[in-house]
C-alpha cells in the first residue's frame, strides 16, 4: 500500500470510527467550526454561517471571512450565498478572495437574519469510490449600478457577521488540521525557529496529518504541541505521529527512540518503540528501511508507535525521540505518557480509533 493511500485510509477509519471529530470546535477561533446538513451534491461540503443583525437600510452588507482555507487558488471558484430558507443571493461581489480571507458584499434580500456562504460548490458527486469533481468559475447576476456602489465605500457597509464554519459531514470536517496558518504566522514560526534545520510537531493519533504543503493554524504560536504526550493502556500499541516541517533539505530522515523511565524508576526499553513510515518488515518476513526525504518548506508526518508492555508499572514515563536526518542534522523531541492500570484487549485492536492496527504495516 502506497504511503499516501495509507494517509487517506488513517483518516477516513479515524472519522468513520469514532465520534471524536463530531462535532469539531476552534476555542481559539471567534467562530467554531462544526457540522451541518444541506445538499453537498449542489452546494459543496463547505459554508460559513453570516448573521445580519444591522436594521438599517440593507442594500448591502459586507463579510470579512478568516476562511483559512487550504485549496489552491480560491479565487478562482465560485461562491454562492443563499438566505435560510435557500433563496440564492444574486447581487453578490467579491472584493477579495485569498487562502486567508474573503471580503465578500452581498445584497440581503430577506433582510435580518441568517445567511450561508457555500465556498467550495462542486459539479460531480465525492459519494462514489472514484470522485471526480470540478469547482466552477466565480459568476454573479449583479447589476453593474449595483456593483459600483458596492465596490464605492465599503467601510461603510453593515457588517454580515461570521457565526460559524461549517462541513457537510465528518470526512469533511476542517477543524483543526486543515485550517490553515497564515503566510505571517509560518513567516513568524520559520522565525522562531532561529535558523533550526527542522521543526518536528508531534501530534496524538486523533488528529490525523493531512497537509503536507501547509502547516495548521494548531502548530503556530502557544498552542503547537511540541512533545509526544497521552495516555496508553497496559498491552497497548499506542500509535502517534512526528509532522516534520523542513526549513532545509532533509535527507534520509529517522527517528530513534531512548528508554522511557516511570516510577521507581522502571524502564521501557528503546526497542518497544518502532516507526511503521520508515521501518517494518516485507510479505515474506524481511526486514526493510524506507527512505524518507523532505523538501525545504514541505511537512512530512512520520507514524511511530509504543508497544506498552503487558505488566508495565502504571504512572508517567519520560524519555525522548531523536529525529534525525543526513549532514548531523537532528532534533530532540520530549515523551510525556502515561500508563494506565487498565489493560487493553488484544492490543487496542477492538477499538480502531486507537489505530493500534499500524503495527500490522
């Protein structure tokens, strides 16, 4: 199995299993990020939920939207706005459409009230094994009037409010590893990182790496997980992951593993410890590395996993990861974990969430 049909299989059994996606939420966002229910087929699986609460005159309202979206050229897809009842908005200009933001005007003809902004409307179905979708043109029915006064001064338009984001449904769930840093925040963190060769995210098995050309809002700023942490039953394969953001050509990337220490000062050895992206062993029971490189400004996830053994002492463990790479390159990287009293049935395999079943690639 390829390494990105691996990808997409960890993230469809993660949100096909498991209830810990639904519904999604952004603390750290001024609107959450949660799942409706609307025809996707004709609509897209994305919106914004706007609020129009100004009772003055409304011949147009303007939304300033921090979308952060991750799909190439946003600008060149179509918008379509509708009231709640699905009246589509057709007086609708877009100011600005960029990855990081949308400032969109349109005409609320119902008046006060809720409207929804659909930024993703596709021709084909993704309900199929084999998809295949086209994203429209932007188009619009305004009139020119209508557009030169819109476009005239709007700062001084009522603002249409956000309230929330939106998916169609779980598998499309943006929140929070496909809500996308902007180019001034990964300008600050490359800064932070003071001429570092790589920064390495850890990352629990419930939040699954998807973006490799783009780092997650959730890596910028306080909020970056910066050591591997969780907790693990007895006779548990606990699975996490390295997302390693290049800042220079990486070659050759590894990663090994110390014991990891816990009360009374009890070990568990380096060897528990493996990583299926770049170590595992063939069909016919060989032993195998798979090279991995990294290109300047990439993100490359590197699954790893802990082999809990079955009578281990419960409390917190410490230890490290070395993630290494060619030319002495390297960095070190915390393992907080706690072990559970508790002991897992067969491995945690009953249970896919856990993805305990890594250890089987």
């Amino acid at each position: 199995m390829s390494r990105l049909r691996c990808t997409r299989c960890l993230a469809f059994l993660l949100a096909a299993t498991t209830g810990l996606l639904l519904p999604g939420s952004a603390r750290a966002q001024s609107a959450p990020y949660r799942l409706g229910r609307w025809n996707q087929d004709s609509l897209g699986n994305q919106r914004v939920v706007l609020r129009v609460d100004s009772t003055r005159d409304l011949v147009a309202v303007r939304a300033q939207i921090p979308w952060r979206r991750r799909d190439p050229a946003p600008e060149r897809k179509q918008i379509i706005i509708t009231d709640a009842l699905g009246n589509r908005v057709t007086q609708l200009l877009a100011l600005s459409v960029r990855s990081d933001s949308g400032d969109i005007v349109f005409r609320p003809r119902a008046g006060v009230g809720d409207y929804y902004l659909y930024f993703l409307p596709y021709v084909g179905s993704v309900r199929s094994n084999y998809p295949k979708i086209t994203y429209p043109a932007p188009d619009s029915s305004s009139d020119l009037q209508w557009d030169r006064d819109a476009r005239a001064q709007p700062d001084l338009l009522p603002a249409a409010r956000v309230v929330a984001f939106e998916s169609a449904d779980s598998m499309s769930l943006l929140w929070p590893m496909e809500v996308t840093a902007t180019p001034a925040e990964v300008a600050a963190r490359r800064t932070a990182a003071a001429g570092a060769p790589f920064v390495v995210f850890p990352e629990e098995r419930t939040r699954p790496i998807k973006m490799t050309d783009r780092l997650p809002q959730r890596w910028i700023g306080s909020s970056a997980p910066t050591a591997v942490t969780g907790t693990a039953d007895r006779d548990e394969y606990f699975a996490f992951q390295l997302g390693i953001w290049a800042l220079q050509q990486l070659d050759s990337v590894r990663v090994e593993f110390s014991a990891i220490r816990g009360p009374g000062g009890r070990t568990i050895p380096s060897s528990a410890f493996n990583c299926v992206t770049t170590d595992g062993v063939d069909w016919i029971g060989r032993p195998f590395h798979r090279r991995v490189d990294v290109a300047p400004g990439a993100v490359s996830p590197i699954w790893c996993g802990l082999m809990v053994p079955p009578n281990a002492t419960a409390g917190q463990y410490r230890g490290q990861a070395v993630v290494r790479a060619a030319d002495g390159k390297r960095v070190e990287v915390p393992i907080a974990l706690t072990i559970s009293a508790q002991r897992a049935v067969r491995h945690g395999d009953d249970e896919p969430w856990r993805l305990s079943r890594l250890r089987w690639l």
